[in-house]
C-alpha cells in the first residue's frame, strides 16, 4: 500500500479533536462540510439541467416532429399524399404526417386567448403517444367529422369546458360578405382533453381533423407542412438531402436544431456557467484544507521533529499529511456524493414536500414550461465532478505537506 499502517495512525490523531488543538478540526470538519455541499449541489444542478434538456426535446420532438417539409416559399403542399408516402419508405423514417396548421382566437364565455391549430388525421393523432397516451377525459373516438376538436388541460381550465362542450375559434382569414370583410367564426365541440406535461402545449395547442382544418382554414386538398419522425435525432443532416430528392420537386426542410436552436443554446450556456460557478464553493473548501493543514504543520512542529529524529524519513512526513489532507477532501466528496445523487433521484418528491410545508409554489409550470422538475443523473457528470473535487482536494495537500517534509529538526526543537 502507499500508505502503511503507521503513517495512516499518525494521520488519524492529527485530525482527531483535542482540546489544545481542537481549532484546526474545527476547520477540517468545515472544509468537509464545503466540499460536501459543493460535490451535491454541483450533481444536483447538473442533474436538473439534464433533466430539463431532456424533457424538453421528447416533448418538443415528440408533438413537433424532428423535421418540417414545407413548400417554396411557403406554399401550401397540395400533393402531399405522394410526397408523403415517398418519404416513409426513407430509411430511418419513422412516421410521416401531413398537418394543416393557423393561428386562432379562441373564445368562451368573454374570455379570449390565443391558440395554434393544427388538423391532422385520426390514424396520426393516436399514432403520437405523446398525445394518444395522456388523453385525461374524453376519448380519441370522438375526434372524427367536421366540428371536433382536442385541446390541453390547462386551456380546459382555463374555459371551464370539458369534454362534450363547445368553444369559438376565431380565425384571422376574413370572410368578405356584403357587409365587408368578417373574421372566419366557428363553434367546435371538444372531443377529448390531453396533457403532455408542458405549459405551453397544454394551453395553447388545438388539435382537429384534417379535413375539418383544410375547411375552416381553406386549403382544400393541401397542407401546411409535412411532419417526419426518425428514430435518430442525429439522422436530420442525412435526410436533409434525401427527401427533395425522394420528393422529385423542391422543398424547404427545418429540422429540429433549427427551429428550437436559441432556445437549446441557451441551456447549454446556462448549464456551463452555473458548473463554472458551482465550482466555486468545491474551490474555498479546499483553499480552507490548505489553511487548516499549514495550521497543522505550524502546530506540529515538535511532532515532526521528534519523528524525524527518531528515523522518519521525509517522505513519511509527506505522506502523513498527504493522507491527513486528502482524507478530509476523499470523506466530503463521498458525502457529497450520497446526498447529491440521493437528492437528484428524488427531487421531484422533495419539492413537493416543502411545497405542501410552505404552501408556495417553489416551480411554476406558467415560468418553467414543465410541469414538474426533471432530473436526469449521468454517469459521465458525476464521474467529472467526483473527479475534479478529488483532484482540488489532493493538490490542496501538496503545498502543506511539502513544508512539513521540509521542515528541520534542529530549528523545530532549538527553543523546546
């Protein structure tokens, strides 16, 4: 072993509380402790951060699709069953999806807010389990004919409608009547309420039958955009090529990246800065080990000599401080990382308990856009943050350590 038995003892006193020298434990322990609350909260933020990237993308890929087709110059796509069946059989494509999608003012009961359509057939409502398998009231077997619609929660709530009742869709296309332009006004019965756990989906998203949306927004015999699924996200610059070309005419393709860039970018920054600064609290804990253990070597002065008379070599000296210093930085880390992953694999039930305690709302869905705090533990961010605490904390005890090998006997005993 590097270390034997008797430098593991010596260590071990010297970081043992006693009462002359009690202070120097004192800030051991607090070192500890810093190292601690920096190894979990560094596992923690960085769990969440997972987390929220990852639900964010299933949800977005999963009611988005991973890549839009749309005509030239946005005009609509009129052969799109064709195109449609042309892209299925690429390789990689998973489900193909004609959409017809408008902007609506959607009304009840004087209350009005804003809502994007987008009418797609019954077969591909189901096929997207996102949607199909968090249907919360009503049933997708009503989705069918001309006067249908299925809306989020948290729109239901905010209507005070359910399935069975009505709401107004009011489109900006005007009808031109004798009397001028009026705005396009129709009444449409909710078939079924669904919930996909993000704010913004569940408030402002209305789904219709396709043919119902080519009616109310007329675009007969033509969609808005064609939706692809694959089954790799990584797949897009691969098929950015291959579909026009499957196509036989020219499209205008925005994938996934593109179309949600500023917004994932903005994660990742804030994902590295908040490392950046929580590396910070790791940082003082082990400018505190390195203040602790010079105090060590300042008061053991008289130990050290005596050992070195008495046929300690320097190198023992070295690693008897080496292990004295390193332990307090090995012992927080592993604190740290208990509580850390503890925490982040049990954060959601967490919040809701100081929630219940507090009665504050410690996440809003209206801010956040989820429902609920993700978390996300991977391995590769743990290894990295155990890592880098260990290494702080190993180079904290070099400096120390190497002033007490240092250190001569004659000088340390000349006034004892």
């Amino acid at each position: 072993m590097i270390f034997n038995a008797f430098e593991r003892m010596v260590a071990r006193r010297y970081l043992s509380s006693r009462r002359e020298e009690g202070f120097v434990s004192v800030i051991a322990g607090f070192s500890l402790a810093g190292i601690a609350l920096g190894v979990a909260t560094l596992i923690i933020v960085m769990s969440v951060m997972n987390g929220f990237r990852a639900e964010l993308l299933d949800r977005i890929l999963g009611l988005n699709g991973h890549m839009g087709v749309y005509g030239l110059t946005n005009q609509p796509l009129t052969d799109f069953d064709r195109i449609v069946t042309e892209i299925s059989m690429l390789q990689g494509v998973t489900k193909v999806i004609p959409t017809v999608e408008g902007q609506v003012l959607v009304s009840r009961n004087r209350l009005a807010s804003g809502a994007i359509v987008r009418g797609v057939r019954a077969s591909d409502i189901r096929a997207r389990k996102i949607i199909s398998s968090n249907i919360r009231a009503g049933t997708l077997d009503n989705f069918k004919g001309k006067s249908s619609v299925i809306i989020g929660t948290r729109m239901a709530r905010k209507f005070g409608v359910g399935p069975n009742d009505t709401i107004r869709l009011i489109s900006p296309q005007s009808n031109a009547t004798a009397f001028g332009s009026v705005p396009r006004s129709k009444k449409y019965r909710v078939a079924a309420l669904f919930e996909v756990g993000m704010f913004e989906y569940d408030s402002s998203f209305v789904f219709m039958p396709l043919k119902a949306a080519q009616v109310y927004f007329k675009s007969k015999g033509a969609v808005s955009k064609i939706e692809v699924f694959l089954d790799d996200p990584d797949l897009v610059p691969t098929l950015r090529s291959e579909i026009p070309r499957a196509a036989g005419m020219p499209l205008r393709l925005v994938d996934w990246q593109q179309a949600n860039a500023s917004f994932f970018n903005a994660i990742k920054v804030e994902r590295n800065v908040m490392f950046l600064i929580l590396t910070l609290i790791i940082l003082v804990a082990a400018f505190n080990i390195i203040s602790g253990m010079i105090m060590m070597v300042k008061d053991k002065g008289r130990d050290i000599a005596i050992l070195r008379t008495m046929g300690a070599t320097r190198g023992m000296v070295m690693r008897i401080f080496l292990l004295a210093g390193a332990s307090v930085g090995v012992i927080g880390t592993a604190v740290g990382f208990a509580l850390g992953v503890a925490f982040a694999g049990n954060i959601e039930t967490i919040r809701q308990w100081i929630q219940s305690l507090t009665g504050a709302e410690l996440f809003a869905a209206e801010i956040y856009f989820l429902s609920q705090l993700p978390s996300v533990v991977e391995t590769g961010d743990v290894i990295s943050v155990v890592g880098m605490s260990l290494c702080l904390s190993f180079l904290a005890t070099l400096y120390p350590a190497w002033r007490a090998a240092r250190l001569d006997p004659v000088e340390a005993l000349r006034y004892e």
